[in-house]
C-alpha cells in the first residue's frame, strides 16, 4: 500500500520497553509483569502487552495512505487520514486481552500450542478515533444495519502486515454487520492511544478497536474494510481462536464444528503476589484486576485465603474517588477492567484464590482442567497463588 509498508524480515522492529517480559522474539510477543500491570488503572503504552504475527509494518508517508471499503456495498470508498480525522471524535476506555491470556497455566494440565502467556497478556487503554458505524455511513451503510441490499451481513478487517499462518498474506478478522453499524457497540477505528497518536506496535498509523471482545478482532495496521456475507474466512477466524471441549486433540480437531470467539468470559486475577511468594508477616493486601467481555460489569469479586473453602469480598473500583457500579454507565468504563483490593489474614502456608461474578452472574469455573483446550484459550478458571509467611527458602 502507498504510504505503509509491510517489512518482509525483523531488522526495522521498533524499540520496546526493557521491563517487558519477552515470550517470543520473532514475532514479537510480551507482556509486562503482574505488579506493574495493576500500577495504573490506564495502562502505560510501553506496558500494554504486545501481540504480533509478523514484522510490525511501517509508515513510510502518512500522506498517501488509506483504506479501501468495499465489497457488498454501493458506494466504495478510499479514506484518508484526513477522511477519518474529519469524522466526529470518540474516545473510549477499553480493555483488550487476548484470547490466550493465562495459557501457561492450562498448559501444566496438558501441553497446549501457542503463545506461553502469563497473566498480563492485557491492558486497558483510552482509544481515540472514529466509530466504524459512523465510517459505514459513508458508503451508504445506515447505523443499525445487519445487512446491505447486496446481502453484506459481516464486516472483514483486512491488515497489511505478513503472517506465516496466512502464507505470507495479512492477518484479517471480522465481526457481524449488526455490531459493526450500532454506536453503542463503541466500535472505533482508533487513531490514537492514551492522547497520544498510535505507536507502531499498537497498529499505527489506524486500527480497529472493538471493545468487550477478544483482542483477535481489533485488527491492526488497517489496510482495507470488506463487506462480505459469510464471516471472515482467514486463518484466526477459521482455525485458531475457536473454544474446544478437553476430548478434543489434535488428531480428531475438526475446526467447522465451532464458531469464532468473540465476547471473552469473565476473568480475574491477582496481580500482588507472584504464583510462588513470601509474606513477611500474617498480614497481606491482594490486588488484581478483574474484567468481563460483551460490557458486562464486575459485581463481585471473591477472595480465599483457604483454598476456595471460605470466602471474602473484595473492593472494586476504576478511577480514584469514584464509586464503582457495574451497570451504570455514566459513572463507570463499561468496557473496561476494574481493580480488586482485599486486607486479608494469611496463616503459615496458604492458597489465596480469586474468582469474579459480572452482572449476568457469569462466575469462572473452579478448575482449569474443566475449559482445558488444545489452543490454551480462554483459561478463566480460579486464579490461585501460594504464599508462606516467614524466611524464604531461596
């Protein structure tokens, strides 16, 4: 494309932040650690976890980029930035997490493919930009839409960078028509992150950000919007980020039997202590994050310091001074995370566990070798650490 360039070859990789914890290099794949993810209830840009399937493209001149709609439409058009700069400004809080956010740990139950995040692959950030039903009116798609008179009822992401999955093409993704055309939904197409315009490893110079739903589909490095019938028929809509019952391997996987992933369920996590930790006394503080896909709120959030046998109530909030209250959106991010603080009494050896409710009283299952599966997705089992309260061994 003129003006952003896809590299062929990892030499012109931008410069990351060194705190980051590296999980693979080429792509480049990283997440920061636990403690400084709760630091900030906006996560800093250099903390933001990164997810990449190729070189991180460039922009070699601003001027001569766009974006092509079309497909199932009447009016296909080019955008500029300077197309998209003149459409109504929205920013939206969100918090993105891929899919395979927490894999390590389903991986200790049985070997999984993928990634080997930890508990950070997430973050929460203010998006600037367009929405995408806003964009869609300009060629000629009204708000609310689930489909176009030529029978468009999905909308495809097109990238411009190079992915191995894809033999070589782009990654791409989409979501239905009638999620893509509704305000509510929040849909962007995002140029900026936290005031600031889009660093490279975050889709600069234009991205899509849908809110509530797996990170997958916030496609990067935007290059072209396809109106088409049928979802996305790229690889990670079709053979990858698809939710498997344990029985399933990789000798019987028959990936047309389920559908994409989406919303993501209600997750949580401690973020105070490390899997394995050392308390100087019988006093602790846990601190964690906990988020639900789809907007759904966090009603509860549970902590055990018994292994889950008995319980306490965290506190949650968002912003400093501001009561949160899961369903009212004119007070509280509705697609965002909320942080979780609970005084707890440890005694001498003790498994702290979290677990969080959202406002469809959705809860996360007990055990992760229930919702094991072959990709390590989705693991929002209970959150669990082991702490001693005295002189480490180390």
């Amino acid at each position: 494309m003129p003006g952003l360039r896809a590299p062929t070859d990892y030499t012109e990789e931008p410069p990351r932040h060194p705190i980051l914890r590296v999980n693979s290099k080429e792509p480049f794949n990283a997440e920061p650690p636990r403690s400084a993810l709760i630091s900030s209830y906006v996560t800093p840009v250099d903390l933001f976890y990164k997810r990449n399937h190729g070189p991180i493209p460039i922009v070699d001149d601003l001027q001569k980029y766009h974006v092509s709609i079309t497909g199932l439409i009447e009016n296909p058009k080019k955008l500029s930035m300077g197309d998209v700069w003149k459409l109504p400004k929205y920013t939206v809080t969100a918090t993105l997490q891929c899919a395979g956010n927490r894999r390590t740990a389903m991986s200790k139950v049985r070997t999984v493919r993928g990634v080997g995040w930890d508990i950070s692959a997430l973050g929460n950030a203010v998006w600037g930009g367009a929405k995408l039903a806003d964009v869609l009116e300009l060629v000629g798609i009204p708000k609310l839409s689930s489909n176009t008179p030529a029978g468009g009822k999905h909308v495809e992401f097109v990238s411009i960078d190079k992915c191995k999955e894809e033999k070589g093409g782009p990654y791409k993704a989409s979501i239905p028509l009638s999620q893509a055309s509704n305000p509510e939904a929040d849909v962007l197409l995002a140029y900026e992150m936290n005031g600031e315009p889009l660093n490279r490893d975050h889709g600069h110079p234009l991205r899509v950000v849908v809110p509530g739903v797996i990170g997958a589909r916030s496609v990067k490095w935007l290059d072209s919007i396809n109106i088409i019938v049928e979802p996305c028929q790229g690889f990670f809509m079709q053979k990858d980020y698809k939710m498997f019952p344990p029985s399933v391997n990789w000798d019987n996987i028959d990936w047309s039997t389920r559908r994409p992933l989406m919303d993501f369920p209600v997750q949580s996590a401690i973020c105070s202590f490390e899997d394995t930790d050392v308390l100087k006394d019988g006093k602790a503080t846990v601190k964690g994050y906990a988020v639900s896909g789809g907007g759904r709120g966090i009603e509860r959030v549970d902590i055990s310091v018994d292994g889950g046998k008995t319980w306490v109530e965290a506190s949650r909030y968002q912003k400093a001074s501001v009561p949160y209250i899961a369903d009212d959106d004119n007070h509280s991010d509705k697609w965002a995370w909320v942080f979780f603080e609970a005084d707890v009494e440890v005694p001498q050896n003790a498994e702290i566990v979290v677990k969080a409710v959202d406002v469809a009283a959705n809860v996360q299952p007990e055990k992760v070798e229930d919702i094991w599966n072959l990709r390590g997705v989705l693991n929002t089992s209970w959150h669990r650490v082991n702490v001693s309260v005295g002189r480490s061994s180390m």
